[in-house]
C-alpha cells in the first residue's frame, strides 16, 4: 500500500548505454544523481555490473520536480576487489515525469573511484546574463579537467604540450584502444622482423650499389615506392613532388631571383631552349623557387654510427616548361655564393647533377619532417586538443564540433617525444638534425609560422600557387577546406546569431587565447589572433584547427612511404660534405655520401610505419559519437559528409586518369585527426 509521502514522488527514467569494446563494461559499484534547475536528486546506485555493448534502465526517486536537467553526476567505486576497471560509456537519457528526453552524450571512459559530471547535451554558450546555475556548473567542470590537463613546456622556443612523460601517464581517454595499439605493435613488429633477419639493422656500412637497397624490404612495398625507385632521378619527377609529394609546402613563385642565388641567363640557357630565357620566364610567371634558408646555423648531428654527418641549406630554381612539367634548373648548396659554392645545372656531368638534387632531398626530408609534419600538425594539433579540454565545456558546441577531430593526438605525440626527437631517440639515430638540431629547426620554424601559412587558401595565394596546372594537392585541399569551412559555418551561425554573440563567450575567448600563447608563444608578427570578433572569423578559425587535424596532417604524413621508401629519394643524413667544385663526383663518392645500411634501413622501417595507419580509424566526417543532438546540427553533419562522397568521386575519377595519382586527399582516406 502506497504511503502519502510515496504519491508525492517524482519518477525519472535513466538509460544508461556501455560500449561494445571488449573490456568497456565495468563490475564496480555505478550510481548517478540528476542535477536540475531546482535541486539535485539523491545519490542512486545503478549496478554492480554494466556489461559490454549493454542499454540498461533504471528508475530515479525525488521528492520534487527537478526542473530542466542541466546535468548528471556518476559516481564510480570499486566493489568487492581494489582492482582498475574502466568503464565506457557512451550516452545517458534521462525522461521526465512529464514524458522530456534530456540527453547526455558522453563516449568517454571512467576510471578508478571517481565522480564525473556531465551536462545536458544541448549545445549552450555563455553570453551576458547567463544562469548562475549554468555559469557555476561549466566553471566546476573547466576546474576538474584542468587538473588532468596539465601544460608543460617540451623545450624553450617551442609549443607547449601536455604534462605527461610516457604514454601512461596520459588521461585514459588519451589513450590509443587495445585495437589501436595492437595493430600498431603488429605493424612494427612485422617490419623489423623483415629487415632483422637480413642483418641490415646491425650493418654500419655503406651501400655498395644503389640496386641494393631494395632488398630493405621484399613485403612491405607500394606501386607507387616501386615506380619512385625506377624514376627517382628525372628531373620532371624531382619537380612533380613539390606540387604533389609528401611536402607540397616548400615550393613558391620567383618574381626576382634572391640576391644570394645569382643565376645568370647563360647559365640556364641550355635548360629554357632558345626561344626564351630567365629574365622573361621570370616575368611571365614560369619560375619558381625552393629555398631551404631555415636550414642555415643548424646545427649538424656530430655522429652517426661514430661517422661525422653534414647538413646543407640549398636553394633550388624551377622552371615550368611548356609541357607543364615542374624542372630544376639551377641548384646552390648554401646560402653564401661564391667559389666554394657552385651554382650546378642540369648541363654538368650526371653525378654532379645527381648528388647536387640527393642534397636537396635531404634538405627537403629534413624541413617536411621536423617542420611541415611534427611543428605544423602533430605539435599544433595537440595544442589545439589542450585548449579545447581545459577551456570548452562538454555541451560548448565548438567542443562537440573540434573534439572527433583530436582523437589519439595525445598518445601518438607522447610516443613521437620518446622516441622519435627525443633524446637518443630515432631522429638522433638517423637525421642530419638530430642531436639537438631539432630543437633549433622548431625554435626558428615557430618565429616564423604565420596565419597565412596555417589557413589553406592564403597559403595557396601568398606562394603564388593559384594557377599552377596538375597541383592536386591545392585543388584538393580547396575542395575539403571549403566542404569543412561551409559545415563548420552552418554550426557556427546555429549557435552564434551576431558577431556580439562571438565577442562576449568567455569559454571561446578563453580558448583561443590559450592557443595563442600556449601554441604561437604570443608572437604577435604571426598574425595568429589571440581573439575573435565576428562570425567569419570564427568559421575561418575552425575550418583551419579541422584542416589542420586532418587533410593537411593527410597530405604531409600518408605518403611518406611511396616517396621515402626509395631512400636516395630522400636521404636522412649525409657523411660528407657538400661538394665545393664541380667534376669530382662519382658513384663511388655519392654512395659514400648516402647513410649506412642500418641508417637506411631504420628510416625505411619508421616511413612504412607511419604511412600506415592502424586499425581504429576514423575518416573525415565520421562522427560515430552522437555529441549533437539537436535536429539541425545533425541535418549539417549529414550535409558534410554527401560533400565529402562527391568530392571522393571527383578525385577518384580523376586518378584513374593519371599516370601518377594523387590519392592522399581522397576523403576516403583521410583519418579525422592526427592519430598516427
């Protein structure tokens, strides 16, 4: 029999989702209390077994209407033994009495014995006026992630990162999944295994002919490395891979040849035929300069295998041709001309002209990786993933918009720092900038980083790039940039109806303030805004963090081993020094040049491994996690993606048509943010 005070309460309807990993349920003691506008319900336990893959409903008692839910509290003990056991949930619904869905979206792990909030999943900001009850519960929040989140500073002149030294020292939701991280261990083991047995990890020898380093690797190889090994040496190629290679970012228009490369017109003469010269290619818009000034003072690795190492800091002329084919005309192997520092030409001996490209190429792999790949995606990106954790709340709509698009971030750059550039790691074991060059390269690579560079179409126009013919990767990367800009406008003008409305969020200001000083180190000649003001520049600003996180990571990092998996393509170091006259290289002088079989061998083995992304993936405008759940938001994201189809059509079809396809922009293909 009901008792009076029974009829007065109030009954709420929670349905609590778990997710089908393999070990995503939890036997730990669950309970949860609902947060409202006019209290808080009492705590209530759920379960002492949530099982994978699992949606189970449960009943919540209160003595009062709680008004519209904000938010719900879960709290996670341990039952029976002390022992970790995660749980990962993916959403929780709440219905009213009078029959409301609140929705919670969450897609997150819970660890340990904790208690967690979380908002209702309705996208709010902050603007003058705000509920208190709002303003007090987004603020607790921000307090409680910015204890996991932590800022350090990885060394000085560089980006900030998160203040973690090995990969389990992360948040849990920064981690890689079992499946990620198996497959990421089944791929390194495979390819070591390969190269091991060979005996080419323990060989500190030189090559004995350039045919021998493809016996690196037999199964681990691409039709595109296999037509690089065969072509590697044209010079049309040579030209190709600045508009459509690993590193398109190098390469900008000549108007007026710098003072400190001073080819002349007879120099270039056998190059552009008679029916033209230097002086009128420059102004008609057909020359073009590859400058690798950055690489001036750096210093060199001091020892490789116990061999001296020597960099260089070349600059390269092109010169398009009427066929449209992108040639070096002209290459200076420093920064100083003068008689020490010839000016080589296509018209010197073979080897001459060979050896004078390889030392552009080391050039090119040093910039492309240190700068272009690891500063400008992989640091960025994780700047980026910090701010956005410590300065949005879960139910800020930029988080819910930027958040698929940092996943892993985290882990895979905690791994690069112990491993790749960090102390005795595989940059210092193999690169001509390892050993503390590296530093140097990203101190000066970020005094010069500007907003023009990081945002796609400004780039394009500030390199002179525009009207280039066969550059895939701008005519691309303008296709996705502007499929991302028009989805991220369509979110940004649903929840930001004025440029006021932009001005007066603290939480977004507050973000990319961060950015702006953690990230850009508060260089003000970077044109980065440290603020935003208007709708446009919001969207600008996010279409830049997505692209950035995606495509550009895209372009920079999944061809990798197609173009570096020939090693003289790409060179990671060189034992001797550049040459200072010409008619003195041979073969035997450029092998002798070139890294030694392990140092080969291990850049091969670490190209393949991260041109290969492990299992886990998550293309571009895949949003498994439902984050929004209004009806418009999920009509945009919807909208995005048939964009992204049709563009995958449009680049499809044109690579069947090419001799040498451009797939690294494929949609398709595309991971949703830098994970690997």
């Amino acid at each position: 029999m009901c008792t009076e005070s029974n009829k007065n309460m109030e009954l709420y309807t929670v349905t609590v989702a778990t997710g089908s990993d393999i070990f995503a349920g939890t036997i730990d003691t669950i309970a949860i209390s609902l947060v409202g506008m006019n209290g808080e319900s009492t705590k209530q336990d759920l379960s002492h077994l949530l099982l994978p893959g699992t949606v189970s409903d449960y009943e919540v008692e209160t003595e009062q209407d709680l008004g519209k839910l904000l938010s719900v509290n879960l709290y996670k003990e341990t039952y029976l033994f002390p022992v970790q056991d995660a749980w990962y949930v993916k959403y929780i619904n709440v219905t009213s009495p009078d029959g409301k869905l609140y929705q919670f979206p969450v897609y997150e792990w819970i660890d340990g014995q904790t208690s967690v909030v979380f908002p209702e999943g309705t996208g709010t900001i902050l603007s003058i006026g705000s509920n208190n009850a709002i303003m007090g519960q987004r603020t607790e929040e921000l307090k409680k992630v910015r204890e996991i989140y932590k800022w350090k500073m990885m060394f000085e002149g560089s980006p900030y990162c998160i203040d973690a030294d090995t990969p389990d020292d992360l948040p849990i939701n920064e981690k890689y999944s079992n499946l990620k991280l198996g497959s990421l261990g089944f791929t390194f083991i495979l390819s070591n295994i390969e190269v091991g047995l060979k005996g080419l990890t323990s060989s500190t020898d030189s090559w004995r002919n350039l045919d021998d380093i493809r016996t690196v690797f037999y199964f681990n190889r691409t039709d595109v490395s296999d037509e690089v090994s065969k072509i590697w040496n044209e010079d049309s190629f040579f030209g190709y891979q600045y508009l459509n290679g690993v590193n398109p970012m190098q390469i900008r228009k000549c108007e007026k040849l710098p003072e400190n490369f001073p080819v002349s017109n007879s120099m270039v003469a056998a190059s552009l035929g008679t029916s033209t010269d230097l002086t009128e290619e420059l102004k008609n818009g057909n020359i073009f300069l590859a400058d690798y000034k950055i690489l001036q003072g750096i210093p060199a690795n001091p020892l490789i295998n116990g061999k001296k190492q020597y960099i260089a800091a070349p600059l390269c002329l092109l010169w398009k041709d009427p066929k449209d084919q992108l040639l070096p005309i002209a290459i200076q192997l420093g920064q100083t001309p003068g008689e020490q520092t010839p000016i080589f030409l296509p018209s010197d001996s073979e080897w001459d002209w060979t050896l004078a490209k390889m030392w552009v190429r080391n050039a090119e792999f040093q910039v492309h990786q240190s700068v272009h790949h690891l500063l400008n995606t992989h640091l960025i990106a994780e700047v980026f993933s910090m701010a956005t954790h410590r300065q949005l709340p879960h139910n800020h709509p930029l988080y819910k918009v930027i958040v698929p698009h940092l996943r892993y971030t985290m882990y895979i750059n905690t791994i690069a720092r112990n491993e790749l550039f960090g102390p005795g790691g595989i940059f210092d074991q193999i690169m001509v900038v390892g050993n503390g060059g590296t530093e140097v390269l990203f101190k000066k690579a970020m005094e010069e980083v500007t907003y023009t560079d990081l945002c796609l179409p400004d780039d394009i126009e500030a390199r002179g790039l525009g009207s280039v013919p066969n550059f895939f990767y701008r005519d691309d990367g303008k296709m996705i940039w502007e499929a991302i800009e028009s989805f991220v406008s369509s979110i940004v003008r649903y929840y930001y109806r004025s440029d006021e409305s932009v001005r007066t969020d603290p939480e977004l200001q507050a973000w990319v303030a961060e950015i702006y000083e953690k990230g850009f180190l508060s260089n003000k000649s970077s044109g980065i805004p440290s603020s935003l003001d208007t709708v446009p520049s919001l969207v600008k600003y996010l279409t830049m963090v997505i692209f950035r996180c995606s495509a550009q990571h895209a372009a920079v990092n999944s061809g990798q081993f197609d173009f570096y998996g020939w090693m003289p393509n790409g060179p990671t170091s060189m034992k001797s020094p550049p040459p200072t006259a010409k008619g003195v290289t041979t073969l035997q002088s450029i092998l002798n040049t070139l890294p030694d079989v392990n140092t080969t061998t291990t850049g091969i083995v670490i190209v393949w491994q991260v041109s290969n992304e492990p299992l886990d993936q998550r293309h571009l405008g895949e949003y498994p996690n439902v984050l929004f759940t209004e009806e418009n938001p999920q009509k945009y994201i919807k909208d995005f993606q048939e964009k992204l189809v049709e563009i995958s059509r449009i680049i499809t079809e044109r690579n069947q048509t090419l001799p040498f396809p451009y797939p690294y922009l494929n949609p398709k293909v595309i991971e949703n943010s830098v994970s690997i």
